[in-house]
C-alpha cells in the first residue's frame, strides 16, 4: 500500500509540474515588460524581461516575428530532462533578431544552465574595432555535467570575433571548471547557418584535455549546418569522446585568421566520427586543409566525405612529439571511403608524431593543370610511424609527388624521394592512373596509363546564406546529392556509423 500511495504522489507531482508550465511572448513593437508575457497581445518587450524573469522547466518563450532587439537573450535557468526550457519563433514573417552590436560579447548565451533548448533566431554581433565576440555562447563553469542543450535552425552573421584566439565566433560551448570538473552530456547543434564570422565557425573549448585531466563531454552532435567566410576554423570540436560531426557543409574557411586554420577538425578528442560532410574552398596553405585529425586525440574516424578545392589539400593528420603531461600524440586515425577533388598543395600530409593510422579505399582525384604533393611525410617535432595506405584510387590528370620534407618556405614543403625519417609507411593495392612522381613500392610495377577525367556530375548544390529561408530544401537536395555522388565514385553503397564511447578498458592512463 505504502508503494502505491509514493507512486500516486510522483504521478501527481509530475503532473502538477507539467500543467504549471506556460508560454511566454516577446514582440518588440507591441509588448511591454508591464504584461505578464502570456499571450501575443500581453507580450513583454525586451530581452531582459526573459533574462531576469524566473523560468521553469517546461515554459516556452516565443519571439515575434519582425521583432528586433539590440540587447542580449541571456538564459541562465534549466529545465530538465523531459521539460526543457525552450526559446523560438513564432508568427508569420522574417525571423526575431538581435543585433547586439558589439554591446554583449554574444548575441545568445546559455550560462551555466542545462536542459535548454534555443531555434529560429537571426543573430549578428559586429563593431568597429574587433573583441572576442560570439554568435551564440554555451557556456558551462564549474557546474559539473550539464546535460540537454539543443541550438538549432540559427541564422549567425556578421559576427566580427578577434582572429587573434580561436575561442569565439559562431557557435561557441565552452565547459571549463578549475574547482569542478565541467562537461556537456547531451549537447546538439544543428541546421544553423553561420556565415562571415571571426575567428571559428562551430568550436568546442575545454579545460580538461590532459592525460591526469580527462573530463570530455560526451553525446555531442554537430549536423546538418551551414558554415561559409569564416576568418579561421570552420568546425573544431575539442575535449570529447564520441563526437558525431555529420553532414556539415564548410566552406571558405581560413579567409582571414593568421596562423593555422582548416575547415573541420578535431583536438583532444577520442573516437570522433567525421562523416558525409563537404569542406571546399578553404583559402590558407597554412595548413588550408579540408580536414585534419589533429594531436591528442585517439581513434578518429573520418568517412564518407568529400573535400574540393581547398588550398591546403584534403587531410592532414598531425602531432607534436607526445609526452606524459598533455599530449599523447595521434593514434588510430582511420580516413576511409572519402573523396577529394582538386585539393591543392599536400593532398595527404603526415605531420609529427602519427601512429597506426589506415588510409584506405578513398578515391582522388587531382585536375589537369594541377601538380601536387600527393603524400608528403613532414616534421613537427618527429615524424610519422605505422601508416598504412591501402587500396585508394589515384586518379591524375596533372601531376602527382610522393615524398618526405626535405626543407620548407613559408606554408609550402620541398620534398625528397622516400618518406624517411618517417617509418612504416606502407602501401598496398593502391592504383595509380595518370603522371605520378617517386611513387611508393606498390606502384613502382605498375605501368602507368595517362588519365584524363571522366565526364560526372560534380555540380553540388548551392546555397545563397543571404537569403536564408531556403535552407531545409537545400540541406536535403544536398545530403541526396552527397549520397549519389559517394555512391558513384565509391562503386558501392554508404553505410554511416554511429559514434562510440570509449570503454573502461579504453580509458586514458
């Protein structure tokens, strides 16, 4: 009996929490902060009003369309699993917006809150003179697992972040805690558009990457977002375990940003699943690939993917030497059934402290007037061991260079025959069509057949980020796009993954 009374009582608290919940309206040019925001035609004014006003798990806050705001949404309140908190559009016309104008560091924060959740909003955050300034900012201190976020169907623009650090841009989370170890569970970005923003596109910041420090956030999901002119990075997860960045669209990424850029990219990260994305066009050679797994980081694997045009080439795998404090180099990287198109300068570079990676059955292609360094082994502070490329199609109508540094000139490498001091780089089933220069020993029998391309389909679809409302159609036509072209290149059918966590047996020692 005792059960049942308990139960009848978390029945009725449940329900009671439920009914309590209510809708909230904000309209700029109607409201006033007087009302009690719960209807359209009692709707408050500002964002402050939302800021300050004590939200609770299960209310929903919805934005007039037209309105305008030069002020901050700041959310500082969480719902819980199952009533989140949530903030969108409502009404017929162009979508809410803030232009914050340089007067918050971001257009959107969610601060030391969880189980919240934010969509539909246009965003731009521009000044004269550039700080560190973000689109939309999630950030989490000292609060221990903050669990249930979602940031979806954004429109971020303008955002004129410093390219002098990577912490800011579009999208920003950021779990961070010298008292208590921080972390996101259950964090997802996606369909968002985030065009001409400084310095990162999509980024991940964590305090708690080192070998004695490990607290990644897990159940991290970037999808389905477009990102274009970006001063630096485009998407660049860090401090996760399992991180899914699927079908994202990068491009023009390193347009400003000195230093290093790539358009995306993982760091202190174990098990990321990078796949069915497109990154083309980004501008550096300073790096300037369309991917990179990059130090620190364990078992990242990046699928299904295509990369075009990009200045620095298609995928850089890279380490400093690994040591026992904060680096424990790169290991396990597989790249596997992607496709590269006219990526320019290093179409592979093995930077530094790599092992036991597997390149394998991907599918390049390198244009007529092109003459690139195909794979090109170089030196951060050591070089590659245990690399294995197997059975990948080398289709090129310019010419193609396999080698190791020999010296180096600004962003660009000189290269030697031979992949020494580099060791264990091996190559097995791999064909070789068109003018290739020092090939590796499975290629050495070959006889080498001049190629020219083959009429396809490479028109990708393409979007026009100043006109936004077009943008469901287009991630679709996109996606379907992606999956016949990886279908024809590939001679076979696409078969994603879902991401893993690391086991107990995997921990990091």
């Amino acid at each position: 009996m005792a059960g049942k009374i308990i139960w009848a009582l978390l029945l009725a608290t449940s329900s009671t929490g439920a009914a309590s919940a209510e809708t909230y309206y904000v309209n700029s040019a109607t409201g006033d902060d007087r009302f009690d925001g719960l209807s359209d035609v009692r709707a408050w004014r500002s964002l402050a009003r939302v800021r300050d006003f004590p939200l609770k798990p299960g209310d929903q806050v919805l934005l007039v369309a037209g309105s305008a705001w030069k002020e901050p949404l700041t959310l500082a309140r969480s719902g819980r699993s199952g009533a989140p908190i949530t903030v969108s559009a409502t009404g017929v016309g162009i979508r809410p917006r803030i232009d914050v104008g340089g007067i918050s560091p971001h257009g959107v924060g969610v601060l030391n809150a969880e189980y919240v959740s934010v969509s539909g909003i246009e965003i731009t955050n521009t000044a004269p003179t550039p700080a560190q300034r973000f689109g939309v900012l999630v950030s989490a201190e000292d609060r221990g697992v903050t669990r249930g976020i979602r940031i979806s169907d954004m429109y971020i623009h303008d955002v004129r972040g410093t390219n002098d650090r990577k912490d800011n841009g579009g999208i920003v989370f950021r779990a961070i805690g010298q008292r208590l170890a921080t972390r996101f569970q259950d964090l997802a970005i996606e369909r968002n558009i985030i065009w001409k923003v400084d310095r990162s596109g999509i980024a991940g910041i964590s305090d708690r990457v080192t070998f004695l420090n490990w607290f990644p956030s897990e159940g991290v999901v970037i999808r389905d977002n477009y990102v274009e002119d970006i001063g630096g990075d485009g998407i660049v997860p860090r401090g996760t375990d399992g991180a899914l960045i699927e079908h994202n669209i990068v491009r023009y990424a390193g347009s400003r940003a000195p230093g290093y850029n790539a358009g995306i990219w993982q760091w202190s990260t174990d098990n990321s699943l990078i796949q069915l994305n497109e990154a083309a066009y980004t501008k550096t050679r300073y790096d300037g690939q369309g991917f990179d797994s990059d130090f620190n980081s364990r078992r990242t694997t990046i699928l299904y993917n295509y990369s075009h045009d990009n200045a620095g080439g298609f995928l850089l795998i890279c380490s400093p030497r690994r040591n026992d404090k904060d680096n424990l180099g790169n290991r396990g990287t597989v790249a596997r059934y992607n496709v590269s198109r006219n990526d320019g300068t290093r179409v592979f570079q093995l930077s530094g402290n790599v092992s036991d990676a597997v390149i394998e059955k991907n599918v390049i292609h390198v244009g007529a007037k092109m003459d690139v360094q195909m794979i090109v082994a170089t030196q951060w502070d050591g070089w590659a061991r245990d690399v294995r490329f197997n059975d990948n199609r080398f289709y090129v109508a310019g010419t193609a260079r396999y080698g190791s540094e020999s010296g180096r000139s600004g962003p660009d490498y000189m290269i030697k025959a031979g992949f020494a001091p580099a060791e264990f780089i091996r190559f097995k089933g791999n064909s070789y069509l068109g003018s290739h220069i020092d090939l590796p020993e499975d290629g050495a029998g070959q006889i080498l057949i001049p190629y020219v391309e083959r009429p396809a389909d490479w028109q990708v679809p393409t979007f026009n980020p100043a006109k936004p409302d077009g943008y469901s159609d287009f991630i679709a036509r996109h996606r379907t796009w992606m999956l016949t072209m990886l279908q024809r290149e590939l001679s076979g059918s696409v078969d994603l993954k879902q991401p893993r966590r690391s086991s107990f047996f995997e921990a990091r020692r």
